[in-house]
C-alpha cells in the first residue's frame, strides 16, 4: 500500500462527531481507524518509520487513547512503553505537570523512575490541538532527566497552533486537518 493510499484509508476512518463534548466542538473520533486493522497497522508502521528503528529506549503514551498507539509503537521498536497519566492514577512517586485546555487546567503525571538518564522518548498521542498536552509531557520527560527524541500524533489540528508551541519539537503528524 502506498503511502497516499494509507492516507487515503486512515482519514477515511476517522469519524467527525458534531457537538462533542459540547456543542460546536467538532470531535475527531479514532475508533474507527483503531478497529480497522489496515489502517492501524498502517499508522503504526508509519510512525516507527519515521523514527527510525534503534533511536528509541521507551515510548510514553498519553492518556487515554495515546495509550493503544503508543504501546503498539514500544512493540515495533523493541522499547518499554511508559503512561502519562492524568493526575492521581499512577500508584509510586511521580514528577506532575500543569497546562491549559481549551476549556480549563489539567495535570499530568510520570512515575519517578519511568526513564533512566539521557534515555531517548519518543512522545505518542491521538490528537495534537493547542500543544498544551504534549509540552507538559515533555515537561515531565526532561524533568525525569530523559531526552525527547519527538512526538507522533495521528491528527493535528492545524488551526489550534499546537505545533507552534513545540518550536524545538520533532513533531510528527500522519493526518492534519
């Protein structure tokens, strides 16, 4: 399958869900592109390539769908996996990170020994919006003293300016919108 035919596939999977979680919001929904095995297949191949094999020691997902992408994305690597969590979830000590939401504040968190020294992150998330979500993890990631080598999202939305925020950031995006 080429690559314009994974295109293609993929955003034919992502469903747009009108007045979620409120009205005028125009939801992006993965589900679809996550139950179609071509297209997750697809989304997980073209995320290690364009990484690299050999250039990652751990994946950190973030909550809650980057989870399913990112853990899939450690497999093919050969690296661990580690979740970013919303606050309270993680059961050991943990570095936390607050950040802005469209709508409000949140704050995410990493166990204390989650990455050793100088390891490489790479950053895995379902949607890139306003930046805010992806800085506080690589907040938490530098704070633990591990180096991130970029970030893999499957949709950015591309008029929230989240990647402005991420200037010094690898930031790639298989589908924008």
């Amino acid at each position: 399958m080429t690559r314009l035919d994974l295109d293609e596939l993929m955003r034919s999977r992502v469903r747009e869900v009108a007045d979620f979680p409120e009205p005028g919001v125009r939801f992006k929904d993965i589900t679809p592109l996550l139950a179609d095995h071509v297209a997750f297949a697809g989304a997980v191949d073209a995320i290690v390539s364009h990484h690299g094999r050999g250039t990652i020691d751990k994946v950190a997902g973030i909550e809650a769908r980057g989870f399913i992408v990112a853990a899939a994305v450690a497999y093919h690597f050969g690296a661990g996996f580690v979740p970013v969590r919303k606050a309270g979830k993680l059961p050991s000590t943990t570095y936390s990170a607050s950040y802005h939401l469209e709508y409000g504040e949140a704050t995410l968190e990493v166990h204390q020994d989650a990455f050793a020294p100088d390891e490489r992150v790479l950053l895995v998330d379902d949607v890139l919006a306003t930046g805010g979500t992806v800085g506080a993890a690589v907040s938490l990631v530098e704070t633990a003293g591990a180096q991130v080598a970029g970030c893999s999202v499957l949709l950015e939305l591309t008029a929230l300016g989240g990647r402005n925020r991420l200037a010094n950031l690898d930031v790639h995006a298989l589908l924008t919108y």
